[in-house]
C-alpha cells in the first residue's frame, strides 16, 4: 500500500500523541481516478480504556481524508494474532506497519 502524505501524517500524530505499540495501515479506498477517499488503520496500544482512547484519536487528529481505526490493547491483540482466521491476522497479512514490529 502506498502511504500518502495524510495518512502518513495521521499516524505520525497517532504516534506522537497516543505513543502505541504498532500502527497498521490495512485498508485504503481510492475513486475510479485513483484518489484516496478513505483509509483505515489499526492501533495497538496499551491503555486502560480503548474506546476513550479511539474517541480521542478521532477528535485530537485532523484529516482531510475519512479515516477509520481500531484500537486493541496488547493483550487483545495477542490473543487475536494467535487464532488464525481472526481479522487480526488478515489485518496482518494484508496490511502494512507504519510504526512498530511486525508480529
């Protein structure tokens, strides 16, 4: 996946700001002429409440292109890398890690 100024900056702020384990770039929709109209990603991060962590990521991140995330904690992820037909694991193969290890 190629990785456009916006969604590079989305998650370098994601990273600055949020200080996760792994940033994965895993869906990108792009027009008939080839514009990016949208893109998803998923962070893992360690904290004590994911979904305060998602909301804040949507309100403290500015875009010009709709983006969407999930957020998992390290145990979740964990877990879910370890079952083999999990999204998790398509978000692995198919996605590309911006920031952090691959798994």
């Amino acid at each position: 996946m190629d990785l456009n100024d916006t969604i590079k900056n989305v998650c370098d702020e994601i990273v600055k700001n949020f200080n996760p384990e792994k940033v994965i770039l895993y869906n990108v929709k792009r027009s008939v002429d080839g514009e990016i109209r949208g893109f998803k990603i998923c962070v893992i991060v360690d904290t004590k409440n994911k979904f305060d962590t998602e909301k804040h990521i949507y309100l403290d991140i500015d875009s010009d292109i709709p983006f969407d995330v999930l957020v998992y904690t390290p145990a979740e992820w964990a877990e879910l890398i370890s079952e083999k037909s999990s999204f998790a694991c398509r978000i692995i193969k198919e996605g590309t890690y911006i920031h952090g290890e691959t798994t």
